[in-house]
C-alpha cells in the first residue's frame, strides 16, 4: 500500500524497507514502482530489487535502463551487474545493439564488463576445482 501513496517521500522510503527485509513478495510491486512518476521512487524500487536478486526483475530491469533519469539508469544497471548470469549477460548484448543515449550506453558497458569479470572469475574458480572429489 505505501508504494502507491501519494507523498513520493512515503514511496521511496516504502521501496527502500521492501529491499531490506528482502521478501519475494515484494519483487511484482517493485518491478511496478519501476516506473513511479518520481524518479526517487525508481531508483529505490531498482536497488530494492537487486537486494532481493529475483530473476523475475530481470527485463524490468533492463527496461529501466531505457528511463529518462540517469541516475535510474545507473542503478538498474548497477543491479544487473549483480545477477552475473551469461543468459542477462546476452540479454544486456541485444541492448547495446539499440540506439541508445551516451549515458545508457556508459552504464550498460559498465555493467557488461563488470558482469563479464564476475563469470570470468568463477569460471577461474571452478577450473581449479578438482575434477575428481572423492580424493579429498
């Protein structure tokens, strides 16, 4: 019910609690405040969301990067990078192929290459795994 109050300060300090306490629950009325006429909601509702790490926020999220406020866009892709998933991965690609302003294409490089970093790193990690555990 906060997130459709109509003091916006109510709305974003309602998207911040949801993203705290990290309840599934949250994760439709937050893709939902992803698009609040303020722009304080929406980057709260994105933080909140990369807080609960539901897959399910995934193409809200990458719609987000498409939104008029930078600071959105910044943090939808700051929470994408989070998911580090060679299927986002892939989705994010597609979006850089679109006509986008300088602004979503800085954050979606950065948050391409972060995420490229973080499989590369775990892939380093599972090659040194070893290949037969039953020694150890």
């Amino acid at each position: 019910e906060a997130l459709k109050d109509e003091d916006s300060g109510v709305r974003w300090r309602a998207a911040k609690a949801l993203g705290e306490i990290k309840s599934p629950e949250a994760v439709k009325p937050l893709m939902e405040a992803l698009k609040d006429e303020d722009y304080d909601v929406r980057w709260r509702a994105a933080l909140a969301l990369g807080e609960i790490e539901s897959p399910q926020a995934v193409k809200p999220l990458i719609e987000a990067l498409q939104d008029e406020d930078s600071y959105v866009k910044w943090r939808a892709a700051e929470v994408l990078e989070k998911f580090a998933d060679p299927k986002i991965l892939s989705l994010l690609l597609r979006e850089w192929q679109k006509d986008l302003d300088e602004d979503t294409l800085r954050y979606l490089i950065e948050c391409i290459s972060g995420m490229d970093r973080k499989l590369r790193q775990e892939k380093q990690i599972f090659a040194t795994y070893p290949k037969d555990r039953t020694r150890y």
